[in-house]
C-alpha cells in the first residue's frame, strides 16, 4: 500500500511538470463548496484553469468481496468517474450541474488567494469559526479540517474512492457521509489542483493491458474547508434541489446597492426566438421589490409539497438569473437553465418558437407564487353571494378567504381585486364577486372600421391603373367591399369589378364570393381590381402574366380581360396589347416617379398624363408593330406554369386558332396565358408602372403612429375595461333565480390596487379563420397614472391611487414572428434604458412611447414624493 508521502511525491511531480500550474510549496489539496471557489476563481487566478470534472456514484455489486468488507467495516465507498459532457465547460471553469452536491479540489495556494479575497472583498461568510485546524497566509485560523481518502484506479471506471472509519475520527467520518453519500442525489467534482489527473497517469502506467482495476490504494489527505452551516447545508440539499446559492452568496448579495448605476444593465443572449423571454424577464428582474426579495434568503419561503407549485424549481431558476443580471459586470447572461426549466414545467414554451411575452408573464407569476406560497396546508373555504349584504363586508370576506389559502410575495406585490357584477336580464337578479387579478388585460377601444388600398386596373387600353383607399367595416363582407370601391373609382353603369389578389406577379385568387368576410384579407396582401364589361358574366375571362424568356420568371401585374365567344391567336394578342397601352413609356415617362405606396396625389397625376384620344393609341400601335415579333404566347396552368413536356403544344401560334382557346374548354371559365418577352420589346414599356401594386395597408413606422395613425390613451381603455357589456352567447350565465343559463350584463370594476400593477394591452385577436394584430398607438402616462376615478372603493384614503412607469415590454411586427424588446427605468441614472437582448442601451424618455407597446408595469408612488 503506497503512503501519504507517495501522495507527496505524486504533488511534487505535478509541480515540475511543464503543462500544469506552478504549486507552491505546500501541497495539500482543499476540498470546498463549487460555488464559493466560482465566486473567487477571477479574481484570484490570472490565468484560464480548467476543473477536470468527475461525477460521484455508489459501487456496483460485482465487486462482492470488497462491498461485503466495506459493510462490515462501515467504510464510505464510491467511484468517481471523468464526465466528458460539453455543457459542464464554461469560459474559466464548469457550469453548475442543475441538480446536487458540487465541490472543487483546488490547491493550497489558490485556496489561500480566495480566503483572502474574500475577507479583504466584505464577503467572508458571517459566523465563520476561527478554530485551529488551519491557518491562512496571515496567519489567521479557519475551520478546516483533514479527511483521508483512499484511492484505487480502475480502467473502466476511473477511480473508487473509500473513506474508513480507521484513518479518520469519528466526528470527521460523519461528516464525509453527509457530503459524499450518493444515494440521495448526486456528487460532482471538479478537480482544480492536477491531483486526479497524476494519480491515473501514474497507475494507469503500472497496469497491465488485461487488469480492469488496481488493487493497490493509495492514501490522499484532503483537507475540507467547513465553510459555516456547509455540511448541514449539503446534507438538506434534497429540499433545495436545483440552483441552489452558497451561504456566502447570500450574505453577500443582500447587502448589494441595487440603485448603484453599474448594477442591473446585463442583457440576455438570445438562445433562440427568446426575445419574448428576455422581455419579460428583464421587466421582472427590474421590479424593486422582487429585486431586493431574491438577493435576501428566500429559500426560507419554498413551498416544496404544494401540488400546484413546481418544487422551487420555477423559483430558484428565476432567482439565479435574476442575481445574475444583478452583478456588477456587464457580461451579457445566457439563460440556458431558466430557458430548460421553462420548457420542463411549460412545454408551451420548448423548442425555439416566437412566443408571446405577457403568455410568458402569467406563467412566470402564477408559478413564482406557487413556488413561494408561505401557506403549506391551504384552508376549505367556500364562495358565497353577495345576498344584499355591503360590498365592503362581501369584499373583505372574498380576500381573507384568498389570503388564507395564498401568502406569498407576489400575493404582497401583484395581486390586486376587482368587483364582478352579474344583471339577469329576465330576473333582474344581481351577483356580485370579488376575484383577485395579478395584471389587468385592457380591450383597445380601436375603430370599428378597416382602411383598405386597392389598384384598380382598366381594359379600355387608355386609364392607367389607379391606386383607390377605402373604409370599410371590418366585420363586414366582400359586397360591402365591392360596393365602396365601385363607388371610390367611379364605376360605370356598364362596367362591373374582378378582385384578385396578387402573389408574386400572378393571381393568388379571385375574391368573387359576396358572402366571404373582409378580415380574410390581411394588411400585407396585394389586390387588384379590374374593370370589364358588365352583362359578359357567362364569357370566359382570360388573365395574361409576363415573363422575361431569358430568366423564365414572372414580372409585374397580371392584366385581365374579358374574352370573345370565339378568339384566336391574332385577336388574343390585340387584347393583350390594348392592355399594355397604358404602360407605353412615350406617355408614361414621367409616371414612374409619380406612383407611390403612399401618395394618392402622384397617381392622380399620372392618370392625367394619359388623358388622350384613340388616335394616339392607334399611332403608337403603328409605331410599336414590331413589338409583336419580340412576344411568344403561351397556355398555362393558373400558377402561370408552362408544361415543359408539352411545350410546343402550349405555345399559341398566329396563324392557326387551337381548341384549347373556346371558352367551353376553360376549367372555371377563365383562361391563363404567359406572354414571354424578348428584352428589346421591354425597353418601349415602363415596368415599374406595371410592377406597382401597393399593399392593402401600408404599416407606418413605430415612430410616426402617435402622429399619423389612430390612438387612444390608456384611460379610455380603463374605460372600455369597465363598461358594462352583455355576454357573448358563448358564455352565458347560470341564473340562480331563474335556473336558466342566461346572457346576463356583466360590469368590472377595480376594488384593491396593488403595488405593482401590469396593465396587458391586448393588441391580439384571434378569429376562426385569421389571426391579427392592432397597431393602434396608447397614450400611457409615464409619471403619473391617477386611478383614483377607476377604484370603486376607497377603504383607505391613505393608500395611493398614483402611479409611475418602470418598465414595457415591446412587441414590433406581426403576429406571426416580430421581435420583443424592454424599456426600463433605472432610478439611480435617473434614465431610461432599452434592453434588446444582449444590447443594453440608454433610451430618451420621449421615445419610449411607442405603437409596440404591450405590457406596462406601474408601481404606485406617494404623492408627497
């Protein structure tokens, strides 16, 4: 058996050795907490020095004899064995498994640099015991204590490890199980020191290729740094399981001046559409109240048994990030573990979707209250009507029944209670509740009517296309849409409207069905409208797209027109090219700087450029009879695809008239031609007047909508919130009265206020077959938000109604991605900040009002402040 001086010697070898770190010359090894050697790792090491991270668990049985004696002897064993997996690396050092016990091996020198640190830094643990085990560099004495291991290598497993009650006293025997026992959790190691590493090398050499394991022991001393309470915190981990915070970090961390300017501007890494994520987390990591409760030592108030809870885990995930975007660096923070146990407890939320933020929120708080519920055995107690009794006495009860069964800092900070009233319309029976609400999601009292842009297309061969807005109801119909926009163009007797809409320079669809609603039309789509003779419903419609024939892909709008009872090759071309007269460059030269997404004007402009007479048409005809030469007709599919294998079948010759063109043979009666054209005849035309096509509603930018668009302000939709309203017939109400479910009125109104309040602006809507997004501006106070006119009972005049903003979390975009950012308030710059992830930046108080506003967060303020 080799001796502690073999183990000596071996620390002498890895002191000379040129790839590892210079000892000093005392060689003893120090076992300590993982996340106290972290929290002093930079500052105590200059250079990059890697744990060698090994994972602890219990002997298997097919070493019987051995298992057998260990019993008998009452010996702690247990392997050790390396871990390979990637996400245990870090930039200086591991990442913290999310589960169990973790130490470090560090040697004596580094541990006598992070002793120091500590105490000169105002971080040394309270209550740390000055005994005589050990002494640091300053001759100060700390509670260190000497622990013998004996270690045999093994080819497949590393090393097992075996502390006896013959090397060590009692006392330290019983100790070193309540650190290694493995059969509770698990145990990582991260060796520091090189020790593990020299010992395999060493014994590795000395096996044969055939012997699996050594059984000589060598004899290491470890000396363990009894942090104070570290063993019986350890040994109670099992009730703080994932992410758990050293002692010291919570001594250390409540003392921080969370109003110190370097401190809460870390952004978040963007893993992966997890802007909604990061917005939410920031707007919540930056409300005081919650800031100042997780840097205390809020493990005291973890509510592990509660079936609606999540163990703490919800908790302690979201306490560590928090902490983290609290530190004085300004290193930008990844939130993998926050994002894992987001997606364990919420499967809403894995993978890597956009998400919505305030879904997010509600999740979050309904969990951080559940985690944190003070009440461990919730009390029976059963709603009662209000039955004429005083709303105040009905209130108070509806409350203290709530409280009783939830207690909790987010019960302390967000939760507020608002007053339902429920009116029988046939009864005329009253019921009045009183719920709690932890944000209140506010209707925008937007218009009931929908702007909408359209290019309308003519087939007289001389009215260039004119771009006409209407306004419409946005529940309305498709006739109600036909019926404004033949209106808004001037429509003739004679003439009637196609609307398509336009995809990539071909028809998507026509919209032909009256019956069909506006809102499945989006505000992106393209549509155009064209006008042909009224009284032809039954003649074919044909519908020209062009194409370039030496890139085979489309270009520009689509023309449409109706077609004759008989048409040949001849006649189509005629049509098509009194179709394209408009678009003749001689009299649209100076059109294509007039058409505009935006400019009405310019398209009128361009409309009176045309204004002339058949004779100029017939001229430019002569002029441009050559144009003929440069186009190639064909039939395709309503995709505009030509059939490459029948492709001299579908090209249209001149001077022979095919079947395919008799409008009895046209599937829906309508027939699709590609024009392929020689690059010459493009030259005589002005594409961009025949590529403009503006978009149904053209989004301003976020900057430009307080000024240019329709807006509210935050009070007017407090207004809507608590108007009375009758129930949709989806909901209707059990009257106990009547016994019959009936659509009864309901009212809200506010009844307690919290301290924190979040107002959710629901900017979305969902129908059966559409989803949508209004981007309507709120005009939100920023200082003072008085909802003294909003609170139905004032109980305590002393209890402010005022409140300030602090933070926004900002939605830009559309429903079906976007991105998410967060405006906060940072008190001690006395400034506003934008939080886009990692980027961090200060932002103009004037700006921060904006369209992408979706959820607001208020805390109340005295007035005499």
């Amino acid at each position: 058996m080799a001796t502690a001086a073999a183990a000596s010697a071996a620390s002498d070898a890895v002191s000379t050795s040129d790839h590892s770190p210079s000892f000093d010359d005392d060689d003893r090894v120090y076992l300590v907490p993982y996340r106290w050697w972290r929290g002093a790792q930079e500052a105590v090491t200059e250079d990059v020095v890697r744990g060698i991270p090994y994972a602890a668990t219990s002997t298997s049985s097919y070493y019987g004899i051995r298992i057998i004696n260990n019993l008998l002897g009452s010996d702690l064993v247990f392997h050790l064995r390396r871990s390979y997996e990637d996400t245990w690396q870090h930039e200086i050092g591991p990442e913290e498994p999310d589960s169990g016990r973790n130490y470090a091996l560090i040697r004596h020198d580094l541990w006598s640099r992070a002793l120091k640190w500590y105490d000169s830094s105002g971080l040394m643990p309270k209550g740390s015991k000055r005994g005589s085990s050990s002494t640091d560099e300053e001759g100060n004495s700390v509670d260190v204590y000497p622990l013998m291991l004996r270690v045999s290598v093994m080819q497949e497993i590393n090393m097992t490890i075996k502390i006896s009650k013959k090397d060590n006293t009692n006392e330290y025997y019983k100790k070193a199980n309540k650190i290694f026992a493995t059969d509770s959790e698990p145990v990582h190691i991260w060796d520091f020191s090189g020790q593990t590493n020299l010992i395999l090398m060493n014994e590795w050499n000395r096996l044969p290729s055939d012997c699996q394991h050594n059984d000589q022991e060598i004899l290491l001393e470890v000396q363990v740094y009894a942090m104070p309470g570290i063993e019986e915190q350890q040994a109670r981990t099992s009730s703080f399981p994932r992410g758990i915070f050293s002692r010291c970090e919570w001594d250390s961390l409540s003392d921080v001046d969370l109003n110190s300017l370097g401190f809460g501007l870390i952004g978040l890494e963007n893993l992966g559409n997890t802007c909604f994520m990061n917005s939410a987390v920031q707007c919540l990591a930056h409300t005081q109240k919650l800031v100042e409760y997780f840097h205390g030592d809020f493990t005291k108030d973890i509510n592990k048994n509660n079936p609606l809870g999540m163990k703490g885990e919800i908790a302690f995930a979201f306490g560590d990030l928090l902490r983290r975007l609290w530190r004085q660096d300004r290193k930008g923070v990844a939130p993998h573990r926050f994002k894992s146990k987001l997606a364990h407890f919420a499967p809403q939320f894995s993978g890597f979707n956009q998400h919505d933020s305030q879904e997010l929120l509600a999740f979050l708080l309904d969990g951080l209250h559940e985690d944190l519920n003070r009440v461990k055995s919730k009390p029976y107690s059963e709603a009662k009507d209000s039955d004429g009794r005083p709303d105040s006495e009905v209130a108070d009860e509806y409350w203290g029944n709530h409280l009783a069964r939830n207690d909790s800092i987010i019960v302390d900070t967000c939760q507020g209670q608002y007053k339902s009233t429920l009116v029988c319309p046939d009864c005329n029976k009253v019921s009045t509740t009183f719920d709690p609400f932890m944000y209140l999601s506010l209707p925008l009292p937007c218009s009931a009517k929908r702007t909408m842009t359209v290019t309308v297309f003519s087939t007289d061969g001389i009215t260039e296309p004119l771009p006409c807005t209407i306004t419409v109801s946005k529940y309305g119909t498709f006739r109600d849409f036909i019926q404004a926009l033949s209106i808004a163009c001037s429509l003739r007797d004679d003439e009637t409207l196609l609307v398509a809409e336009v995809f990539r320079s071909g028809i998507l669809r026509f919209l032909d069905e009256p019956s069909d609603l506006i809102s499945l039309v989006r505000n992106g789509d393209q549509l155009a409208a064209y006008r042909v003779p009224k009284g032809q419903e039954s003649s074919a419609v044909v519908v020209f797209m062009h194409q370039k024939v030496e890139e085979h892909r489309g270009f520009g709008v689509p023309l449409v027109a109706r077609l004759p009872d008989k048409i040949d090759g001849p006649e189509l071309c005629s049509i098509y090219l009194k179709l394209l007269n408009p678009f003749l460059c001689k009299k649209s030269c100076f059109s294509s700087g007039a058409v505009s997404d935006d400019s009405q004007d310019d398209w009128n402009s361009t409309k009176s450029s045309t204004s002339t007479d058949l004779s100029d048409i017939s001229d430019s005809s002569d002029e441009s009879t050559n144009i003929e030469d440069d186009l190639t007709f064909f039939l395709a599919n309503d995709k505009g695809q030509i059939s490459e294998m029948e492709h001299s079948k579908s090209k249209i010759e001149m001077d022979q008239p095919p079947e395919l063109l008799q409008g009895a043979h046209l599937p829906k009666n309508r027939l699709h031609v590609v024009v392929q054209w020689q690059v010459r005849g493009l030259a005589q035309y002005d594409l961009e007047l025949l590529s403009c096509l503006p978009e149904v509603y053209k989004e301003l930018p976020i900057h430009r909508r307080s000024k240019d668009q329709e807006s509210v302000t935050l009070y007017q939709c407090l207004d809507k919130f608590i108007k009375e309203e009758p129930l949709g017939p989806d909901d209707m109400w059990y009257c106990p009265s009547c016994k019959e479910h009936r659509q009864a009125s309901k009212k809200l109104d506010l009844w307690r206020l919290p301290e924190i309040l979040v107002i959710h602006l629901k900017r979305f809507s969902y129908s059966r077959y559409t989803k949508n997004k209004l981007e309507t501006y709120v005009d939100f106070p920023i200082h003072e938000l008085d909802l003294s006119e909003y609170i139905a009972h004032r109980g305590d005049s002393s209890v402010s109604t005022l409140y300030r903003l602090y933070a926004i979390s900002n939605h830009y975009g559309n429903m079906g991605g976007g991105h998410y950012t967060a405006y906060v308030y940072h008190d001690r710059g006395n400034r506003w900040y934008d939080f886009d992830d990692q980027c961090v930046t200060a932002v103009p108080e004037d700006n921060i009002k904006t369209a992408a506003a979706y959820v607001l967060f208020y805390r109340r303020v005295d007035p005499t402040d």
